[in-house]
C-alpha cells in the first residue's frame, strides 16, 4: 500500500526562540506558523486529490518539523513537531468546511469606502485562532454507531463528488475559486496579542465620547423636576429641543446614551472598591499573622469575609481571583487604567494569560501618559476615588496638548517648557479652526474657492456627493472624523518629547487606517511671512499661508521623515480649501510623520535626523547648499 508523505515547512526559516525568551514572543511565533499552515494545507490537499491520490485506497501521513540555522556557520537543525498518521476511518475537511483565515480581510476589504487622494485601502488585521481545526460536520442520514451517535461521513462520498459528474466539478472549481479569494498575504499582520487589545481597550475609552463624571451621574439620577420626573429624563427632552426631530426616536437615544454613561461610570466603582478590597485583606492578613501562622491569617480573613458578603468560601475565592488581577493592574498603571479599561478587563484578569513581567513593564511606562488623558479628558474622574479616600485633585489640567510625555515611566512637563531654550516667554494657543490675520487679508478669507450662495460649494470634488455640516443632510464621507459628523471630542495623539533631539513630537495613542484623517492643518492663516516655517496654500483667488507658530493644533508637532506615514492632501470642505494630514498606516504608540519636500529641505542649513536607512537628507555637504537669494 503506497504511502503519500507531505512535508509542511514556512517559507520562512523559522527561527527557535532562545531560552529565556518571553511569551509574548513565542505566541506571535504560533500565530504566524498557523496563519501559514492555514493558508497552504488546502492548496496541498487540492493538488493530491487532482493528482490522482484516491483517499479511499491510500493512507496520508502528514509531518510537521521546523528548520533553524542553514547558514554559512551554522549548522541545520531539524526539530520534528508532529507526525500524524491519518487512516481509513479519519474524517476529511472538504473545501467548503475548511476554516480559511482570509474570510474576514474579504468581507472588510469588500466593505471600505473609496478613499480621497492618494490613499490606498488597508491591510486588516487578521485572527489567527480562526485557523483552529473545527470537527468535521456530519451527515444527518448517516447511520448511528454502536453507542447511538451518528456515524462519520465515509471517505468514498468525498471522493465520488470531487472526481464524479459534470455538476460536481463545477462544484469543485467553485470551492477552489473561494479558497483563491480568501487567500491572505505572504506577510499577513499578526492579531495583537491580549494584552496589546487590553491596553487599546483603554485608549478606546480615554477617547470615547462617553464622560466619566459621577456627580452628573448622581444628579441627573437623584434630583426630581417640578413635574415629578427624574432629571435624567426631563434633560433628555431639553436636549432633543434643539433639533428639528423631537420624537420618541430622539428621546430615547439620548437616554441610552445616559444610560450607558452611568453604567460605565457605576462598573468603574465596582471595579475600584474591588481592586481596593484586595489591598485592605492583605493588611488583614498582615494583622492576624501576628499571632498566627501566614495560612492560618488567610483562612481567618477569609471565612470573616464569607460571613459579611454571605458567600461561600468557593465563590469568595473565586471573585478575590478577579480582584486580584484588578488590584495588579491598578498597582502597576495607576487607577486609570483599572478606571478607564474596556469591556475585555474581567477576562483579562480571569485568565490572566497575559500576566507578565514584560506585560506589566509596559503598563508602568504607559502610567502618566494615561494620566495626562484621564485628567485632560475627563477632569471629574478622580472623584470616583474619593470611595477609597484617595486624592480627588487632577495631576495635569488644561488641554491634553498643553503636556509633553517624557519617556517611559517619567511624569509628563509643561509644553512651554520644552521650548524656553529658545523662547522664555514662549506660549500656545489651541485652536479647533484657523483664524484669518487681519494686517494681512482684512475680512477677506484667501482660502475660498467658491462663495456660500454657491452650488458648487456644497458638492464634494472627490466623491459628488452633498456636504453639510448637519450630519443628518451630509452624503460626503471623504473625511468623516473631520467634517460632516459628529466629531470626537480628541483625537488620539499626545505630544511626546522625542529621544533623538528633534525636540517635540507627536505620537499615536490608536491605530490610524490607511486614508483616515489624522487632522487638519490649523494655524493663522497670513502672507509674507519669511525664515519660518509655514505651510502654503494656494486657490485660484489667492496664495496664503499657515503659521502655527504662536497658535494652531496639533499638527504642528509632526516631524519630517523620508519614509513618513502621513502625507498632506488638499481638500475643499463648503467652498473653502483646507490642507489635511491623512494617514498612510500609523500602528498605535507609533510617532506620526510627514515628509516636509525638498522645497523646505533646499535652503535649510540643518540635516535630518528620521534615522531612516535611506534617508535623503543626512550628511549633506553644506557648501552645495543652495545660499538664499538676496533681497
């Protein structure tokens, strides 16, 4: 009887992780060996079956074994995996039942709107668990077995459908067509890791629209109106006055979204007294083992605490397992990140698969970047901790801007202070729109390209469609977190004080898609202006320019790459021109970059400092610098 022998190796030389290596790490190795697996093995099993191979007649013995070294001074090893022996009674994976990891790039890709300018669609992220082996469906008229259960399909039917009529060879093709179209790329992006999700639920809801304010909580759920209804819902109905659909619709959206709000803010109590009851049983602990032994202390503090929450020992243990982690995480990153995590924290604790020294090393480092957002964003979230007695007073006040992260760990500094090496008096205003200097243009807005009065003005050049600022008569989608829609109250960047010497920086807290806006160019729209740096725009009425040196947002902040991950596209919003930052892929905690062009490059007595392997503007021979004209 011949024997069909497949050998499954990535294309990639694997490479085995030394001793010592962590686990975060090796979980992305697994991930990428069974996204490969997954994407090859029903190709390969096609090609036997179109062969000739008859899975009735012949066994299979699929070898699995991962290859390192093979270099000039390193000799190859072979690690063999796994061996398996597959036989007559072994249930087959047909093509339509086979789980393929791409089914979900497709459908998203399928999905994604046109984009504007330059940009491309995006790669998603993909889920590697999907590619977990699923059992095998079975034939509803099969046969039961000797114990009553339904027997498994025999490999005969499989075979006579691939090999047989007309009808079933369309079917065949059809299936290989499917498997072709959710194919995924050589190079698939790995599921980030639960932590990494963890972390990101956290960035979520720092800059989710929902305020974690519980004094708004309590008077809108305790105070009662003249009319006898709560004040929760006669604010519903305040609120809804101000559009022109003031039905059931409207109010109850409103209310939901209140609803959730003190819900939100009710589960970030929960979590708090948790996380706190944690470290008040500890000190417990520490007081009966005094007289006690440490085992004896616990059991004491343990069978106390069953009798005032009324629980058994079982489910008292239970729960102090979750709180466990809770008080961990608020330990390691501060109360915001207990306060602010996403709907994932009570099975992240649970499992705590994530738990590690790395993993937390990197919460430490997040703490104050997190309390910069928290105190920023939300003010009024610290008084949650007066319930544990802890300070109520924010650590960082103002707009989130007004602070620079200072590395890993360290507390963040004031912005005016990382620029008083040239500038003692040096201040920033944040602006959410430009403003028009009026020495320059008077009331004349160079930026116009067709008047208000005009059609033209509320029809979009990219996509045709009908801007607004009222979300409900807006059609464009071209920049929907800029314009049309409700907007976020922040976008998700922080200033950060760069390693490398280029001063300040800016840094994305989430990921940005391919093609979504990053923000736009704000600042003083002016003229003339010489030996500084601006941006220049340009309509058919007039040439401007946009300096942020005293005031604007921040866009300011994105330094010069030669390998950037944004670019500035020209948009025209209501007849008036605005220059935007759009994303070509920016990954969270990645800093944000732009290329500047050779026409700011050309004059300027400096070199770049991206560190970018072929980057054009390094080490460049000053005496070919253009000098400037004279005036």
């Amino acid at each position: 009887m011949a024997t069909v022998s497949s050998s499954a190796k990535t294309s990639a030389e694997a490479t085995l992780t030394p001793k010592g290596r962590s686990a975060r790490q090796m979980e992305d190795i697994t991930q990428q060996l069974a996204l490969q697996v997954s994407e090859q093995l029903p190709g390969i099993l096609h090609e036997l079956l179109q062969g000739g191979f008859d899975p009735d007649s012949q066994p299979l013995q699929l070898e699995c074994s991962l290859t390192a070294g093979n270099g000039p001074r390193v000799p190859e090893h072979r690690l063999p995996v796994a061996a398996v022996h597959i036989g007559r009674d072994f249930t087959p994976f047909s093509a339509r039942s086979t789980p393929i990891i791409g089914n979900k790039y497709s459908q998203d890709l399928a999905s994604s709107q046109p984009l504007v300018g330059d940009a491309q669609a995006s790669s998603r992220t993909l889920n590697s668990r999907n590619s977990s082996h699923r059992p095998s469906p079975v034939s509803a008229d099969a046969p039961p077995g000797n114990d009553g259960r339904p027997a498994k399909r025999v490999r005969k039917d499989v075979g006579q459908r691939r090999l047989g009529s007309d009808t079933d060879s369309a079917s065949l093709r059809g299936e290989e067509s499917s498997i072709r179209r959710k194919r995924i790329s050589d190079n698939p992006a790995l599921q980030p890791s639960t932590f990494d999700k963890f972390v990101g639920g956290i960035w979520d809801s720092l800059y989710s629209g929902v305020r974690m304010d519980i004094t708004e909580v309590i008077e809108q759920w305790q105070a009662i109106e003249s009319s006898g209804q709560p004040k929760l819902l006669t604010d519903a109905e305040q609120e809804i006055a101000v559009r022109s659909d003031t039905g059931a619709f409207g109010r109850i959206s409103i209310l939901t979204r209140k609803i959730s709000q003190a819900s939100k803010t009710c589960r970030s109590l929960e979590v708090i007294i948790q996380a706190h009851w944690i470290q008040c049983f500890d000190e417990r602990v520490n007081e009966l083992s005094a007289e006690q032994t440490l085992d004896k202390a616990k059991r004491i503090a343990i069978a106390e605490a069953c009798v005032d929450f009324n629980w058994s020992e079982k489910e008292l243990r239970n729960k102090m397992a979750i709180w466990r982690g809770y008080h961990d995480i608020k330990k390691t990153g501060g109360w915001v990140a207990l306060v602010f995590a996403g709907t994932g924290l009570y099975r992240f604790c649970k499992y705590r698969v994530s738990f590690s020294d790395e993993s937390f090393g990197i919460l430490r480092a997040l703490r104050h970047r997190l309390e910069v957002a928290a105190d920023t964003l939300h003010p009024r979230w610290r008084i949650l901790l007066s319930i544990v007695e802890e300070p109520t007073a924010p650590r960082y006040k103002g707009h989130p801007h007004d602070w620079v992260v200072n590395g890993p760990g360290n507390e963040a500094i004031p912005l005016p202070q990382t620029y008083h090496q040239w500038d003692k008096n040096f201040s920033y205003l944040h602006l959410d729109s430009s403003i028009i200097d009026e020495e320059a243009w008077g009331q004349f807005d160079p930026r116009i390209v067709a008047p208000e009065d005009d059609s033209a003005a509320s029809k979009c050049q990219p996509c045709g469609q009908r801007q607004s600022d009222s979300p409900p008569q807006n059609s464009c989608v071209c920049y929907p977190n800029l314009y049309g829609s409700m907007r976020a109250t922040m976008v998700p960047l922080q200033v950060f004080r760069t390693p490398n010497g280029k001063n300040n920086g800016l840094k994305a807290c989430c990921p940005f898609e391919t093609g979504l806006a990053v923000g736009e160019f704000v600042g003083q729209i002016t003229s003339g202006l010489e030996g500084m740096d601006v941006m220049v725009g340009e309509t058919h009425r007039a040439t401007y320019q946009i300096w942020q040196g005293k005031q604007g947002n921040h866009t300011r902040f994105v330094n010069h790459s030669c390998r950037p991950n944004s670019h500035f596209e020209r948009f025209v919003w209501l007849g008036k021109q605005r220059i935007v930052l759009v994303s070509r892929g920016i990954e969270a905690d990645e800093e944000v970059t732009v290329d500047y062009g050779q026409t700011y490059w050309q004059n300027l007595d400096k070199e770049c400092k991206c560190g970018h392997p072929g980057c054009r503007y390094q080490n460049r021979d000053r005496h070919l610098i253009t000098p400037p004209e004279d005036e």
